[in-house]
C-alpha cells in the first residue's frame, strides 16, 4: 500500500521544497519507490531537481490531458510530476477533483509507488485543499522563528477544517523543525509553545541551519546526493527514519484499533 504524504505551511521559505527533496532521496535509498508530486506554481521542486523542460505539467496529469508515461519524469532515482507558473491560473480545474484521494491510491497501487509526496504551495487554496484530502499524513516543515508560529496556526485550523468535510483519516506526523541553530534559546522556546499551544507532535530529530542544503538546488540535486556528509544529508536521513517508524506505530494503531 503506498502512502501519501503532503508537505504544508501557511507560509513560504519554511523548508517544505527542501524536506520533500531530501526526504524523497533518503526514502529512496531505503529501497523505495517514491513519486514528488510539485504543486507549488513556483515550481521550485522542478526547479530544485533540474526538471524544467517537459512537456505536461501536474495539471495537464490531473486532468487527464496526458497519460501517466507522458506526465511522471524519472530523476536521480525518484518520480516526478512537475509544475511551473503556468499552474497558477488552473486552480478551477481541480476544485471538482472531488475523487482526488482514490485517485492517488489508485495511482500508487497501479504503479507500485510505496510514497508519494505532495510539495503544497505556501498559501490555502484549492492545490493544498486538494493534496490534504488526498493524503494520510502532513507534515508541516517550521523554521523555528517566532513568526513561523503564525504560519502554523493557520495550517492547523485548515487541517482541522480538511478532516471534518473531506479526509477524516488525515493525520499530522509532526511539525518538522527546519534550518534550526541549536544554540538559538528561541529554538527550544519555540517547540515548547508549539507543544503546549496546539497538542501536535514534533519531530525529536531537527535540520540544521547548512548552507549545503541552500546550495544543492544550484546543482539540480538533493543534499542528500550532493553533500552526503553534510549535517543536513545526516539529519535528513535521521529525519527520515523517524518518519518511517512514525508512520509504523501509526498503522499498527489503526489496525489493532479497527
Ligand atoms: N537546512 C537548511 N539550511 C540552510 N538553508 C536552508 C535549509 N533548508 C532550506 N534552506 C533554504 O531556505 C530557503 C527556503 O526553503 P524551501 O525549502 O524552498 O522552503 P519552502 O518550500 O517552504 O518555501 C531555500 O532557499 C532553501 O535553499
Ligand atoms: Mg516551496
């Protein structure tokens, strides 16, 4: 069964693009099949991963305009489905993507694909509504800043919104701590009122503020594959063991709980 991830905020520069990259790249090594869907207009994701020319973009894919051989691009042992600015003005298209949750299952179970993670662009419109009804988890990447809690006050009550009308079963994974300098105290201040305010989890593990996760993108690669020994690669592929038992003990509850 392959499960659907989404990464969202409220907010943009918070390390959704980045965690999805690397966390697609450290899942991949686990022996996984891994699709990144790029729903941001920015199209940072593509950008990030050197896919810029081709042909159908996510929408056209959605929309059953192209066939899945034409709309999935393989990159660096990942999947793709790009987008660029020209999504932007497609937003109407989806809002009758009502069956977009058995769509991405029935896309995952047809082309054996254990992940796949959905990059949400910064803002609640139709993309995000769409990617969180369709997802089992969120996790929402937070740079540890005061101002982020803003961001993520607002995607909590989205969430909350998305689970009543659309995806009852979507769960937050946690909130993941992005470009964080431990030896900031505001850093510790922040998780402990993320805690104490909304009840969330967090990640135990944090990725750390790395200037070889800024400058991967320039070479259309993750940190992963670019800097493998750079405390963002180490701290991704920490994060991504969290997530993958994170995701276990989530299963093994709703089994023994069904
Ligand atoms: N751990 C990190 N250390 C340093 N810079 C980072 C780190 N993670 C992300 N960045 C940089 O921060 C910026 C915002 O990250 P990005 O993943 O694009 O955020 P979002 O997708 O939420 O807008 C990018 O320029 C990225 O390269
Ligand atoms: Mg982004």
């Amino acid at each position: 069964m392959g499960y659907v991830v989404s990464f969202s905020n409220h907010k943009g520069g918070t390390g959704k693009t980045t965690s999805t990259i690397n966390i697609a790249c450290a899942l991949r090594d686990q022996k996984k099949k891994v699709l990144v869907i790029d729903l941001d207009p920015q199209g940072n994701l593509s950008y990030s991963l050197g896919v810029t020319d081709y042909k159908f973009n996510v929408i056209d894919w959605l929309t059953d305009l192209a066939t899945d051989e034409q709309s999935i691009i393989p990159v660096q042992g990942i999947y793709i489905v790009p987008s660029s600015v020209s999504i932007a003005t497609r937003e109407e298209d989806v809002k009758s993507l009502w069956n977009f949750r058995y769509l991405m299952k029935e896309k995952a179970a047809l082309l054996d694909f254990d992940y796949i993670l959905i990059d949400c662009p910064p803002t609640i419109g139709a993309y995000t509504q769409i990617a969180l009804t369709a997802s089992d988890f969120v996790i929402i990447p937070i740079l540890l800043e005061i101002l982020s809690i803003q961001g993520l006050s607002q995607i909590m009550k989205f969430i909350k919104e998305i689970k009543i009308t659309s995806n009852p079963g979507l769960e937050i994974l946690g909130v993941l701590g992005v470009c964080v300098n431990e030896s900031r105290k505001l850093t510790n201040e922040v998780l402990e009122y993320i805690d104490f305010t909304y009840k969330v989890d967090v990640f135990n593990n944090r990725v750390h503020n790395n200037v070889k996760a800024a400058e991967a993108p320039s070479f259309a690669k993750s940190v992963i594959d670019y800097a493998p020994e750079s405390t963002s690669a180490r701290d991704y592929k920490s994060v991504t063991e969290e997530l993958l038992k994170k995701i276990e003990n989530s299963t093994n509850l709703k089994r023994t709980t069904n």
